[in-house]
C-alpha cells in the first residue's frame, strides 16, 4: 500500500517544478503538473496564470484544442475572446425589420419624419405609447445616471425600434436619443397599429418583450460606476449573461456559510448588510443605493464566501453576474477588475464606519 503524500513532499516537488518551468518556460507537459500542484495546495492565483500561458502555447497550435482546454479550465477567462462572442448587435434587433416588413410603403412615406444630426429623436421625459422606427440612419441612445449626467447606453441603427417599453407600459421613455448620423427618418407607430400586427404575428410580441428586456439589462450596467466606462459590446454581453433574481422581504441573500457566485446589481428594493451591535444583536446597516453592486468582488473565477451577511429589507430585484462572466469580460478589459476591486475596498471601509458607530 502506497504511503500518503504530505505536505511537505508536495512543496518539495513544487519547488522542483517552478524550476524546471523557470527553465524551459514553453514546456507543455510542466507547465500542467506544475499548475496541477499549485491547485492542490491552493494556489489559485498563480495556477491560474500559469493555466493562461499553456493555452496561450496550445493555440499557436491548434485553436480547437486550445477552445477544449478554455473550456476545461473557464477561470483562465480565455473561451470567450473571440469576435462572436461580444458581437455589436443582439438577436432581438430583428423585430424592427419585420415591422418594417409588415408596413406599407405608402404609410412609411406619408408618416416618416427627417431629421438632422443632433436633432431628438425622443427624450426621456417624454410620455410614450407608441413605437418609433428608425427608417434611415443612425441615432445614440442615453441613459440618465443618479448625478444627472447623460450615459451612451446604445447605438440605434436602420430599421431598429426605440420605445417597445412604453408600448407595454405607457411611462416617460427614460432616455435621450440623439441623431447621429448627416440625415435620419423615423415613424412613429401608433398603439392601435402595433396591436394589429400583433394581432396576425404572435411572435412579434415575445420578440418586443425580449428587446425591452435586452435593453433593460443593458441600461442597467451603463448606469453604474464600475461598468459605465466599459466598451458597449462588453456592456452587451454581460447583458445577455446576466440573471434576474427576486426576495421578499427579510430574505437572507448572502449567507457567510454559503458560496457566492457572482456579484449582484441593485435594480429594486432595499437591500442591506447586516452587523451585530454591543448586545450581540443582528442590525441592518444603511440600505445600498440603487444600481450598487453588492457581494465579493475579488474576481479569481472560484466560490467564495460574502464579507458580509446581505438582507433583503423590501422586496427586491438583484441583477446577478456571474464571477466567470465577469473573469472573461476582465480579461478583454482589464481595467474592469481594478474598478470592481475599488469599489470592494470602498465598500468595506463604509461598513466599517457604521459598524464602528453602533
């Protein structure tokens, strides 16, 4: 019977590998047992760099194993950098082309409206009911963040629609959408009409919903301070990936005995850390303003555990995020990670002057 490996033999033959890696960098076979052991004893960290520089050998080679291997190790964050995969457009874009297909080409004439660059296409006071159609032309789209400072959340293109969330719920608009291109035309597509297209095309309303949802999820993230910044193919992508999550009131959301997985957005409700005051009570801290982002944020693409235990104080809604999602978008866009680890550190510093006032 074979006699069990200690720790001090597997630090030994660490060491022994770090050299011969140190010594023959681009060595295949090394580099995995050398990654294999640092995982062992918990290395994370570096096993992780090392895991980046073997697949970075193994696609030189061939780009099919190297996508086999990103797929056997995602906390490298490589399996997603690719042009495809932070694609500019999103599939629910196509509903503006079928309702372009389903107008007359006399209504558009007679309805369609020119504008010039710079000129409003909508703002985001406006009260809305209708659809607009961009006929012609390009417009930029922005959000309005808490400071009151307008945020580009989306570049509208040809034949795409603005306003299919005021169409199911009538409500200010919720963004400035400026011409952007020499020339644009637009029509704006009253509700009786949209309803008759819908009427004879049931898909078009799951395709509608699906877009305002989209765009939802996408305003969200440019809003807040750590994404804002962000390219927009990044910003969409993460859209696509993100996950909404619901709790009733005086729910535990993070429990210091659980995993967390990710980082979760702030989108409605009240959510709040909670501490123990001089008698050993649990109190809530000040509720997280709307769009914070709540949970570890370390980024090293594994399960950890919540600094804190995190409360529902209302019923809320918690954009949620994967720590893969975000591993792949940090890498694509490094200053991401340095943003979220500031806000990490922001955060705990806040708590800390509360808990030292209780």
């Amino acid at each position: 019977m074979s006699s069990k490996i200690t720790k001090k033999e597997l630090d030994k033959a660490l060491d022994t590998y770090a050299n011969l890696v140190e010594m023959y960098p681009d060595n295949e076979s090394y580099l995995r047992r050398y990654a294999k052991m640092l995982q062992t004893l918990g290395r994370e960290a570096t096993a992780t760099i090392t895991l980046q520089h073997l697949h970075d050998i193994i696609a030189k080679r061939s780009s099919k194993e190297a996508k086999d291997f990103a797929k056997e190790h995602p906390q490298i964050g490589r399996i997603l950098l690719d042009d495809t995969a932070f694609e500019d457009h999103d599939k629910h874009a196509i509903a503006g082309k079928i309702i372009h297909e389903l107008l007359s080409k006399v209504w558009l004439k007679l309805h369609q409206k020119k504008l010039k660059e710079g000129q409003a296409v909508c703002r985001a006071q406006d009260l809305s009911d209708t659809l607009t159609l961009i006929i012609e032309g390009n417009a930029d789209a922005f959000a309005i963040n808490n400071e009151g400072t307008r945020i580009l959340v989306e570049h509208v293109g040809e034949l795409d629609i603005l306003g299919e969330h005021t169409y199911f719920k009538p409500s200010p608009i919720g963004i400035d959408v400026f011409v952007s291109s020499e020339t644009a035309k637009v029509v704006e597509i009253p509700r009786k009409k949209v309803l008759a297209m819908i009427s004879s095309n049931p898909h078009l309303e799951k395709m509608l919903k699906q877009r305002a949802l989209f765009r939802i999820h996408v305003h969200t993230l440019a809003r807040n301070d750590v994404f804002q910044s962000m390219p927009l193919k990044l910003t969409k992508y993460l859209a696509r990936k993100l996950t909404i999550r619901h709790f009733a009131a005086n729910t535990l959301i993070y429990d210091l005995k659980k995993a967390v997985h990710g980082i979760d957005i702030v989108i409605k409700g009240q959510v709040c850390y909670l501490a123990q005051n001089r008698n050993k009570e649990k109190v809530m801290l000040s509720p997280l303003p709307p769009l914070s982002i709540a949970g570890d944020t370390s980024l090293h693409g594994g399960e950890t555990t919540s600094m804190a235990e995190l409360a529902a104080k209302t019923d809320v809604s918690l954009a949620h995020i994967s720590f893969d999602d975000l591993l792949n978008v940090s890498v694509a866009y490094p200053p991401l990670k340095e943003k979220l680890i500031q806000h990490a550190d922001m955060q705990k510093v806040i708590m800390m002057q509360e808990i030292s006032k209780l």
